[in-house]
C-alpha cells in the first residue's frame, strides 16, 4: 500500500466523519432548543410574525401568538394545525388578543401569557405598523400612534415580562426592528423615529441582561413583500392602502 491509502485516506474520511458528526450534533442541539420552548410572537396574523409562528410551531415550539385580530389569529392556529413534519412533537398553539398600542392591554396580555403557559422562553416583538408622508403635513397624534405600536408596545410587552425571564434565569428577547432604525429616509419619520428608539432601547437591554444570561438580538431588515405597506398609517391617520412599487434600479430609492 502506498501513503495515498495509508495515511490521506483514512484522515480525509475520519475529518469527513467528524465534520458529519459536528454537524448532527448541531443540529440535535439547535432543534432540542427549540422543542418544547415557549415562544410569544407578536403580529402573529401576517408576513413576518406569521411565517415565524409556522417556523417555531414546527420545530416544537409551544407557539403563543398574539394580534388584535381573533379571527386573525385562529385562521393562522388552523393553518399550523395542518403542519406534518418536523418536530417529534407538537403544542397546541395558543393565542392572546390584545392591541400593543394599549399599554393597560398590554399588561393584562403578560399576565394571561404567563398565566397560560408559564414562562416565556422567546419574546419576538414584531407587531409592527408603517407610517407615510410629509413632516410639515402631519399630524401629532400619528406621530403618537406609529411611537406606541413600535415603541412603547414592544417595551410595554418587554418590560411586563422580564422580571419572570430574569427569575428562570435565562431566555431571549428579539424585537424586529428595521434598516430605518439605522438610517432615515424622507417621508417616513414617525416609523424611522420609532425604529431607531426601538434600537436603541434594545441595545441598551442587551447590556443589562448580561448577568442574567438572557440574549437580546434587534433585527434589521430590508424591504419584504408584505401587508406593511397596504396597513401604513398616513398625514392624517387614515390607511394608506397601497403596495409598495419596486422600481428594479439598483441607484434609485424606487419606493420612497
Ligand atoms: N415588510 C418589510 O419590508 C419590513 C418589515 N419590518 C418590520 O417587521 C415587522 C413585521 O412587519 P410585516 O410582517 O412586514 O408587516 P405586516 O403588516 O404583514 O404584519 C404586521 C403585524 O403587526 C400587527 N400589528 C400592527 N399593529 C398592531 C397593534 N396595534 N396591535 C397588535 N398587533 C398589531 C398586525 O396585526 P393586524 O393583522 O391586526 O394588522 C400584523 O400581524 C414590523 O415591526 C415591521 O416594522 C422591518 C423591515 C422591513
Ligand atoms: C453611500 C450611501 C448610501 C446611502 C443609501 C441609503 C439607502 C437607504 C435605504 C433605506 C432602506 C430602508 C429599508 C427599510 C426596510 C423597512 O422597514 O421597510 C418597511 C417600510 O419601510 C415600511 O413600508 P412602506 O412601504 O410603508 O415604506
């Protein structure tokens, strides 16, 4: 035998077999993660929130979802409820009905949650709402609106919450926030306000939580095609009620 069958091979097919076994383990450890994890989603009822609750449901999450929108809500419960596949067992998801705008609504929403299930292992804030048009044409009430749903909700839900995240010692806050809580763009003020308080907010507990082993992630995305648009708030506070047109120019700011 020469050296390619006495040494190369047996380390090329060893390095292989414990790149494989790495793998699995990983794999073993991220879905045992997830398994039984209670996890409250905000704005379960559309895009984002929506398609997280399909993810979670179906790695063994015990899913909590939460909307202002009942029928909303069960409509997403029957679509989880056909999920096969995944994990090796499944929860009965459960829903809470509340308006995140409505801080009282938002206590007595932590307190069923907790009441309901326990504990929160996963917090995603994602509820979220958009906001179009001219600073100089709109009203303060919208700029108050678009701050309580994305702001003051998310810290609202946060805040009621943690002292039971804090007690088990351990859990993991996300909120979705956005490219715009990073850098803001003409005629979207109220959202990018809330987005960059929402940041900063976050960050701020992220360094707090240290001690007590909970993790804070901020999201940031880019555009996705959802109801964010259609449901943007206007100048006056009525409903936008368009969609977003994607003009396919990299060098243009095509939906502002
Ligand atoms: N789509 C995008 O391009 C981007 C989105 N984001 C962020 O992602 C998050 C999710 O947005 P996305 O999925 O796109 O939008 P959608 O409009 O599809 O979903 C928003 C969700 O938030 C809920 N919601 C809004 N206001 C309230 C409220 N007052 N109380 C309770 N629930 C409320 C909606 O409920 P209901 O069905 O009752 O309206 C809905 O379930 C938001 O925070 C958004 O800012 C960030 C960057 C990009
Ligand atoms: C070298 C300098 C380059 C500077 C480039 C500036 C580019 C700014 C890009 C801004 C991207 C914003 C992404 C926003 C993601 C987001 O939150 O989308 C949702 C909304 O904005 C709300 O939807 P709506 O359709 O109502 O705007």
């Amino acid at each position: 035998m020469d050296l390619t069958s006495w040494v190369i091979l047996p380390f090329l097919l060893g390095s292989v077999g414990i790149y494989g076994l790495l793998k699995l383990l990983q794999r073993l450890r991220s879905s045992a993660y997830i398994q039984d994890a209670v996890v409250v989603i905000t704005g379960a009822t559309s895009g984002l929130g929506k398609e997280c609750a399909k993810v979670f449901y179906e790695a063994g999450a015990q899913v909590v979802l939460c909307g202002r929108n009942e029928e909303g809500l069960k409509d997403v419960i029957k679509q989880l409820c056909l999920i096969r596949g995944g994990a090796m067992k499944f929860h009965k998801p459960h829903m809470v009905i509340f308006d995140l705008s409505d801080v009282e609504a938002v206590a007595s929403a932590a307190r069923e949650i907790l009441h309901l299930v326990g504990k929160v292992d996963i917090l995603i804030n994602n509820a979220g709402v958009s906001y179009r048009g001219a600073i100089v044409d709109t009203k303060l009430s919208v700029d108050r609106t678009i701050m309580d749903t994305n702001y003051f909700g998310p810290v609202a839900l946060t805040k009621a919450l943690l002292p039971s995240m804090i007690q088990k010692k351990g859990g993991h806050i996300v909120v979705i926030s956005s490219v715009q809580g990073k850098i803001s763009i003409p005629f979207r003020s109220a959202y990018s306000a809330s987005k960059h308080a929402t940041q900063a907010f976050f960050d701020c507990l992220r360094a707090e939580m240290v001690p007590h082993d909970i993790a804070v992630t901020v999201i940031s995305p880019g555009y996705i095609q959802t109801n964010l648009s259609l449901n943007a708030v206007t100048e006056d506070g009525s409903r936008y009620g368009g969609r977003h047109v994607f003009i396919n120019k990299p060098a243009s700011l095509g939906r502002l």
